[in-house]
C-alpha cells in the first residue's frame, strides 16, 4: 500500500511539473502582434504571405528545428544585413524593447508560426 502511495504521489508531482511548464511556456500572440506591430515588424513581414521581405510562416518553417531561439534574438537585436524580396539589401532593424519577456513572447510566436 505503501509504495502505491508514493507511485500514486509521485505521478502527481510529475503532472503537475508538466503542466506548470506547459502553462508557463504559454505565448501570448495578442501582446506578441503588438509588439510585431509597434517594433514595425509588420511593415516588411506578413505572418503567412511575403512582403517586402520573408513571411514570419517562412522564416519559423526554415528556421524549425535550428536553435530557432538565438538565431532569431540575434537577428531581431543585432541588425545584421538581410535580402529583400527584390533582390536588394539592407540592414534589419533592431527591437528597440529591452524586455525579455517580450522578446522572448514575440521569439515563442514567430516559432509559432511554422508548419
């Protein structure tokens, strides 16, 4: 009876971790369009069709699987030259929030985005 409890007990504690990683890992894409929106994101990027540059669906896709993560806050924080659609290139725009929890949001929803 004994070791049913601690079976019992420990299958609980297990749930629940998972479940709290779960909810904590939650993106929020309202607040993360709205900063994609505020920051300009979407002047250049559409979420599922190009503009001016790659859609956010394309970028997720390519990058599924490859430390999507750094590469993407790297590129979102260091400006490095990126091609556009026509050919031409240009330096990308840094976010201008410092906050991590939003850029880590914004990270998680781009991620989001692949199929």
């Amino acid at each position: 009876m004994k070791s049913k409890t601690i079976a019992t007990s420990l299958l609980l504690a297990l749930g629940s971790l998972f479940y709290s990683s779960i909810a904590s890992s939650a993106v929020d894409a309202d607040a993360a369009q709205a900063l994609a929106k505020k920051e300009g994101c979407l002047k250049c990027h559409g979420i599922d069709k190009p503009k001016e540059a790659k859609s956010f669906k394309e970028i997720a896709s390519k990058l599924k699987g490859k430390d999507a993560d750094a590469k993407l806050l790297e590129h979102l924080t260091t400006g490095p030259k990126v091609k556009l659609q026509d050919g031409s290139e240009e330096d990308h725009k840094m976010l201008k929030t410092k906050d991590k929890a939003e850029i880590d949001n914004l990270i998680a929803w781009l991620r989001a985005q692949a199929k």
